[in-house]
C-alpha cells in the first residue's frame, strides 16, 4: 500500500489532491489519516502546502532544517547548527553558507553565525 501512495506523491500534491487519488486507487482513508501519514513519515517532504516524495535538493533541505531550527530565536551560531541539522543531512561550512547566501529568510553576517532575515 505505501508504494502505492508514493507513486501519488512523485509529484507534487496538496493533502486534499492525495486524499482524493487515494480514494480512486482503493486506499481508503479519510483526509485525517491522509494528513497524519503525510506528516510522520520521514521520505515525504512539504513544500509550500504541496507534499511529495523525497526529500528534494540539498538546499531544500537545508532550509526546511533551518525553519525548524530557527522557531523563535534570531540567530544561530554555525557549529550548533552544523551538530543539529541531523543526521540524513551532511554539509560542509562552505556549503551551508553557499545555500545561506542565496536564501530569502537567511544570511550569515560574518561567516560565524546565521540570522534570520
């Protein structure tokens, strides 16, 4: 059943879209379910309201990590983010800023710590 759901989700859909292709394909749950799986299942990535499958590019990883590390504080000094990004996640200094610097909600003042814009 999940191979079916991640042929759904090769491109990608918003929970109400997959909800529906489920439904014809004869997996059937109800839009919760749909949500609840979408979000505990760690090969299926948000992006903008869509879901899909895989974790997309480096950058977009990278970026979602940041938006979780960054809840409510204002910056973040790169050795802790580099610990914390986890473990599917593997970027060197040069790297993280490199995504940093072409980022809209991220820069690095002086190559020591990032900020939130």
């Amino acid at each position: 059943m999940i191979e079916k759901i991640y042929d759904q989700l090769k491109t990608p859909k918003s929970a109400e879209e997959i909800h529906l292709r489920l439904n014809e394909i004869g997996v059937k749950w109800n839009l919760s379910q749909v949500k609840l799986f979408l979000e505990m299942d760690k090969n299926i990535t948000q992006n903008n309201g869509l879901w899909f499958v895989g974790g997309g590019d480096l950058k977009t990883k990278v970026i979602n990590a940041l938006d979780e590390l960054f809840k409510d504080r204002p910056k973040i000094p790169i050795k802790i983010i580099l610990r914390e990004l986890g473990s599917d996640i593997t970027v060197s200094k040069n790297e993280l800023l490199k995504i940093v610097e072409g980022s809209s909600k991220y820069y690095s003042p002086n190559g020591v710590v990032i900020c939130r814009k």
